[in-house]
C-alpha cells in the first residue's frame, strides 16, 4: 500500500465556473487522493509547504502557466483542466481528471518536463528586473515604440548584440502559441 497522493487545487479566480469545478474536484479527489489545500492562482507559491505531489489548475492555460512561473524553484508537476477556449497546455476536462485520477496521480510516465526561461533584464539604470517563463518572454520597446538597442548574454557570456523593436525568447512550449498567432499551422 502507498501513501495517499497529496493534491493541490488552485481555481483562477477570474472564470465564472471555476468555483463550482474546484467544490466538484475536491469531492472526486477527497476519495483517492488528500486534498491538501485549495485556493486561487496567484496562491500557488505560498500553498508550497503543503508538500503536494500534484498541483490541479482550474482556468487555461494562461492559468497553468501563471502557477508555473509563480512556483519559482519549488515546481511541481501540475494538472491544467481548461475551463477556457483552445487548452493545449490545460488539456484535460473536469470529467477527464476524475476518470483518470489514479494515472494523473500515480503514472511517472505521463508528466512532462517543459524547459523554462530564467532570464533576467538589466536596464540602463543598472536595475535588473529577473523573469521565470515557461512559454516565453518578450521584450520591446514600448511607447514610443522605437528602435531599442538589446545585447543579449546567455549563461553569462555574450551572444550577439543587436538593434530592433524588440525580441520573443520562446521554449519549446511557446513557440507553438507564437506560430499560430501569426498563422501558422499546429505541428
């Protein structure tokens, strides 16, 4: 017999069905699993100390990328239910999770490691600004939108220097969403 799996449930607090999934969630799960702590998105670091083995994000993957990033150092792997539009990252539904609850929870094989940005800009003023991203980060010029000068460093030694309107670092898990924008196909 193993320990029971402990869960994590965060809502994004911004969809209207989210409550009534996480009271739904916490009721298929409370069976199999702990419930170790609930709440909304922008919670995801502080509810850390609970020790889960799982993080379920009711929202998108806006949502689920949110929580990546706030997590910081401390990742866990994390369960997207879209309540959203498209989900390619928050693929599962309500119904999908309490079906297959004993893979989601137990299955080594179905989590998948995503590559993260840990970038940080320095500016002009010599402050720096430091980013985690999972998706992608985009710096540009902003208002007045002109031509920005950028010398770009990875892992402390320099690459290349450059002027332009700005630049997208993308992971792999990015550039899907940065090809469809500007409408290319889905591989």
């Amino acid at each position: 017999m193993h320990t029971p799996r402990r869960v994590i449930i965060l809502r994004n607090p911004d969809k209207p069905d989210a409550e009534a999934a996480l009271a739904s969630l916490v009721e298929c799960i409370g069976q199999r699993a702990i419930v170790a702590a609930t709440g909304v998105t922008a919670e995801a670091q502080g509810l850390t100390s609970a020790k889960p083995d799982r993080m379920i994000v009711l929202g998108g993957d806006g949502s689920l990328l949110a929580v990546a990033r706030g997590l910081g150092d401390r990742q866990v792997p994390i369960v997207g239910v879209n309540l959203g539009k498209l989900g390619f990252l928050a693929e599962f539904s309500l119904e999908d999770v309490c079906e297959h609850l004993d893979a989601i929870l137990n299955d080594p094989a179905i989590v998948s490691a995503r590559m993260m940005l840990d970038m940080t800009i320095a500016h002009p003023d010599g402050s720096t600004s430091p980013y985690l991203a999972v998706n992608d980060c985009v710096v540009h010029a902003g208002a007045p939108y002109r031509m920005i000068a950028l010398s770009i460093a990875v892992d402390g030694s320099h690459l290349t220097d450059f002027s332009g309107d700005g630049l997208v670092l993308a992971t792999p898990s990015g550039s899907t969403a940065h090809n469809m924008s500007v409408g290319g196909p889905i591989v």
